[in-house]
C-alpha cells in the first residue's frame, strides 16, 4: 500500500489520500475494547484501510465489515468480545455477506480457538487488511495474519484521528518485563522504538493541525531507546519543540523511571504533572512472584522523589486483587500503601489466570469470593481517597484544557487538569480547545466541578 514518506511529516502537512487510492463503497464498522493503545491502533486501522478506500461508520446494521479491536489483558475482557460475537453472528445470519473480524491482542492470543470469524489479524499485521477483506469477498476463505514484529511496524502511517483536541502517539510497542500474570509480551511482542525523529514530526504535524495536547503511548514507554536517546530525552525534545502543547505519556513501568525522567517532568511547564505508575499489590512478597523487579520501598522513593520536584503531582496506578497465594496481610499491605501514595485514582481488577504466563501454572488458591471482597474493598478504599484528595482543591484555581461536552447535559463542558483531573464547568461562551482558568467550587471523587475566572 502506499503511505505518507517521511518528507510529508517533515514537512507538517496534513495526512493525503494516495493517488492510487479508488472509492470502494465498502462500509466498516469498528469497535475498540482495552487500553490507549488499543484505541491509538484502531486510527492506524481505519487509516490502512480508508486508503484503499473503505470508510467508517457508526451503524452497524449498514455495515459491509464489523471489526473488533480486542484486549487479552483479563479473562472478563475476552468474555466481554465473546458474548459481543454471539449478537454479531445473528446479524450475520440475516447477512451473509456481511464480514467480521477479530483485530488485537485476542486474535493474537487465540487464534486458533477463534470460530465463525472471517478474519483474524494480530496487532503487528493490520497492513494486510485490505488483501485479507478483498480475499475473504472473493474466495470465502478465513484470513488470518498473527505475526509479530521484531521493529515498528507502522512508523510511516498516519492514524487516522477524530476530530478533538488531543492526540495519541505510538512511541514503542511490546514488552520485554514478562511479569508473570501478563501476556503483553505474547500478544504485542517484545520491546521496540520508534524513530525519535518521526516521533517529532509527528507531533510538529499535529501542532500544525490544532491539536493541543499529546500522550506518548507504550506498553512500557520508560524503556523506550532508539540510537543514543532514550525516553527523558525524548520527552524533553518533544516539550522544547512545542512549548504550547501540554504533553502526557502512558505507562510507566516503575522499574525504568528514572530521577532524569523526573528532572525533566519538572523542568518542563508543557508536560503534565501526572503520572500512571502500575504499583500492583503492597506487598514485597507478590512483588516478587508478580516478577515486577521492584519492593514498595523502591516504589516509595519515585513516589517521594516526583513529590519533592512537584509537589503538586498527581499519581494514578494498577491494583491486582487475589494473585495467586496472596493473604489477608499481603492484602493489608496493599490498603497501607495506598493509604501512604494516596493515589487520585485507581485501576483495580480481580487476579484472572491467563495463559502462556508462569502465574498460570501457579495454584490460583484465593477463592473467588475472597477475591471480589478484596477488589471490594480496595476500591472503596481508593474512592474515599480520591474524594478526599479532590475535596483538597476546592477553592483553587486550575488551568483546564476543554476536551469536549459533558455527556449529561450539552450546556456544560468536560475538560482536564494538567494533573489529569476531570473538571465540569458552564458552557456559556467557551469553546472545546480553550484553556481557562477555572476555580473549583465543588468535588466528588471522579470529577471537579468549578467556574471559569473571567
């Protein structure tokens, strides 16, 4: 396929169609399931495939092509696309024609155990799409491209972007930690960067396109390194080159963060004050069998290290209830550190054996119940934490970046902190991609509620 050179990007144009690109007719209708980065390949998607002109939309039934954009992460995120393949089946039956495939991490995981789909396409091999519909039309055979690359796979494409005002950009892909409850490695491949040049052009594009905010993206963007740089000094050409753009980044192994990292977080006004930094239990002894090469006590001294160069940062991070041979004390042991990070907000999941990962030959000895309590409470916990935290900012003023409508009612507008705090205020004659100032009045503990200061 033909796709933007590099001289395009160098230049901060605007993504072009090919000249050999000819209008299909051909409807796709996609959903994305999972993390950033899952989203962030659903425009890579969308952008390979309306290349050869196919093109989106937003109703199913009317659709020629239904793909799924799927995560493997945890067992009730496949059971979540399976019970969702059950419904498009039926529409199938009334369509026959009609194709459906499996994209991402689950058709890599299972692609063999994957039945009645037209199309089973791994996360490094989404190029293929076109060949692999127009194959599955003319032949009736079953697609399937699950290879996994050993370099970037898409540093020439330009995703294909909604309209808004902020922007992913891929920066690495896979991961080399092999934690031992996680099949990241088995479904996105081990570690590899991408060119810190195209990253900056990429983003000069971008600013040139009005976007106001980026986040750098990667399954453990701390271990990104290409040629000389790596991910501090990455971070810190990105912030010099577009000082007006607010710049975040997501995820954060804590084994990799370094001070450097820290040094320029703080140096640099353009990059948010905030971090998601994976903590995964409170206790030293699932740490270790979790492989995550760290004790809380080398957790806690990022944590007192990003605080005492911003005192104002903000701290989200990912909770594991139930690893396999956890106890009651390993459990306290996660409520005590919470307690002492005091996190603005929390992921937190039930432990769900996965395959090919050495925690599934574990003994999975917590019983469910006990699991779900634990889950339970933790998220209680972390909910009175958050309140509280955010009752902190009544009576401040924050710089909100708008980022779209409130969901329940069009006459207020959603935007965000720099530290990542959602914020509702009055529409009245402000406009999505402003930047205000606005002081807070009122809190609960998900989101902000305050008046822009004229």
């Amino acid at each position: 396929m033909k796709v933007q050179p590099f001289e395009i990007l160098n230049n901060h144009l605007t993504k072009q169609k090919p000249t050999t690109s000819k209008p299909n007719g051909k409807k796709i209708y996609i959903e994305t399931y999972g993390c950033q980065m899952n989203l962030s390949d659903t425009e890579i998607v969308m952008s390979v495939l309306e290349d050869f002109g196919y093109k989106q939309t937003g109703e199913i039934n009317n659709s020629d092509v239904i793909l799924l954009n799927t995560c493997s992460v945890r067992d009730n995120a496949e059971k979540k696309i399976n019970n969702r393949l059950v419904h498009l089946r039926s529409l199938k039956k009334k369509n026959p024609n009609m194709i459906i495939g499996i994209l991402g991490c689950m058709a890599e995981r299972l692609r063999d155990e994957l039945k009645d789909v037209d199309l089973v396409v791994g996360p490094d091999e989404y190029r293929k799409l076109p060949q692999l519909i127009e194959n599955v039309i003319e032949t009736g055979e079953k697609g399937i491209a699950v290879k996994l690359s050993k370099v970037e796979t898409y540093d020439d494409i330009i995703p294909l972007r909604k309209e808004g005002v902020s922007a992913w950009i891929s920066v690495m892909r896979g991961c080399d930690k092999f934690c031992t409850y996680c099949v990241v490695p088995f479904t996105r491949g081990r570690e590899r960067s991408r060119s810190y040049k195209s990253i900056l052009s990429e983003t000069l594009a971008l600013r040139d396109n009005n976007i106001k905010e980026i986040t750098l993206l990667g399954q453990n963007v701390n271990s990104y390194e290409y040629e000389d740089k790596k991910f501090p000094e990455l971070l810190r050409i990105i912030a010099k080159a577009v000082p007006d753009m607010r710049i975040r980044f997501t995820t954060s192994h804590p084994y990799d963060l370094s001070d450097n990292l820290l040094e320029v977080m703080a140096e640099n006004d353009n990059i948010c004050k905030y971090i998601h930094l994976p903590v995964q239990s409170g206790s030293n002894r699932i740490l270790a069998l979790m492989n995550r090469l760290y004790t809380t006590q080398e957790y806690l001294k990022i944590i007192d290290k990003a605080r005492a160069l911003m005192p104002e940062i903000a701290l989200s991070t990912d909770i594991i209830a139930g690893f396999p041979t956890e106890t009651d004390e390993d459990h306290r042991q996660t409520l005590e550190l919470m307690e002492t990070v005091r996190y603005s907000g929390a992921y937190m999941f039930a432990y769900s054996p996965r395959e090919n990962t050495k925690s599934y030959k574990m003994k999975d000895n917590v019983p469910a119940e006990l699991k779900q309590e634990r889950l339970a409470e933790i998220i209680e916990h972390q909910t009175k934490i958050s309140l509280n935290e955010n009752k902190k900012l009544i009576g401040k003023t924050k710089s909100v970046l708008l980022e779209s409508y409130s969901k329940k009612s069009s006459d207020n507008l959603l935007g965000r902190t720099d530290c990542n705090r959602s914020v509702i205020i009055p529409s009245e004659n402000y406009e999505i991609g402003d930047k205000i100032d606005v002081k807070i009045e009122k809190v609960n503990s998900a989101t902000l509620f305050g008046k822009p200061i004229k």
